[in-house]
C-alpha cells in the first residue's frame, strides 16, 4: 500500500502541496461589474476559509489581483503575494448565460503551469496557497490530469480547495473543491 501512496505522491519527501483555492462570492446582490468585492455571504466563507487555512500553515499565499481573490486570501493572512497570471480566464457571458471565452485553453494551462511552478521553486517541500478562479483552475487541473480540455465537468464552489503535489515534473491532484470548512 506505501508504494500505490508513493506513486500519487503521498508521503513523499520534498513533495509541495499546492492549494488551488477559488476566491469567495462576490455575486450575490453584486452592485459593482468591473471588480467586485467580496458579498457579505463571500465574506463569511472567506472567514470560514481563513479559520480553515491557520491550521494549515502555509509557507505562501499568492493570489490573483481582482478584488475578490484578495479579499479571499488577506482572510487567510495579511501577507499576500500578487500573481497576476492567477486571474480567471478572459470571457464573456452571452445573454443566454453562455460563456465566450478570450483566453484559448492552452493559454490558460501554460499560465496556470508556470505560477505553479515558479510558486513551488520559491517553497519546495512546503505548502503553498494560490487564490484564483474557477476556470483557471480547472484548466490546471485538467492539465495536471492530462485531460482534454473540456473533459473535467466541475465548477469549484466558492472558497473551496483542490490540491496538486508537485515533486520534479510530477503532479498529482489530491482533491477537488474541498468545501469542509462551509459546512
């Protein structure tokens, strides 16, 4: 059993864990389009993460620069590294609710894949916190899955935490969207 761990990176010195943490709501009764701040039901969740996020000690926190990825991570500590690669995808919603994405998927990926590793050669073997967004999240993911984009059906919830351990070229995801700390 050690060695099916030690193949998905579990136990494994020098391995970084990378949280994947999808900023707070922002949209619940939003007035402001542009940059929105946290809702006051964001910020709650924001709290619950931070609350959440003490125990875990991270070595880092970095995160996007909207309003909302930064309120998010100051809930989990004052020092926050600015990233501006950890921004969502650019899109746009069309009046059907469907979205139109700018950013090509690859793009996403290449820039979701060089944060995480300059993130990890900054902290190697610890942990580190990036607050993003949720397609740009999931672009990671699915590349960290070797998937086609497309394939990985998820939308993180709001302040929810998926994990990648990272050790050399390898990475494995440990979860996805965990939400504990909501319920």
């Amino acid at each position: 059993m050690l060695a099916l761990e030690a193949a998905f990176l579990i136990g494994v010195e020098g391995v970084t864990e990378v949280w994947l943490v999808r900023h707070a709501d922002c949209y619940h009764q939003m007035t402001e389009v542009d940059d929105p701040p946290l809702s006051d039901i964001g910020r709650e969740q924001a709290r619950k993460l931070g609350v959440r996020m003490r125990g875990a000690k991270p070595a880092a926190i970095y995160s996007s620069p909207y309003r909302r990825a930064m309120e998010t991570a100051r809930a989990i500590a004052d020092d926050v590294r600015v990233d501006d690669r950890l921004v969502e995808m650019a899109l746009e919603i069309d009046a059907d609710g469907s979205l139109d994405f700018q950013e090509t998927p690859d793009s996403a990926v290449q820039r979701m894949r060089a944060v995480v590793a300059d993130a990890v050669a900054a902290h190697e073997g610890g942990r580190i916190v990036l607050v993003s967004h949720g397609a740009s999240i999931i672009a990671c993911l699915t590349d960290a899955m070797h998937l086609e984009t497309g394939q990985l059906r998820l939308l993180p919830y709001y302040t929810s935490i998926s994990t990648l351990r990272v050790l050399g070229d390898r990475r494995m995801v440990g979860t996805f969207g965990d939400i504990a700390h909501l319920e």
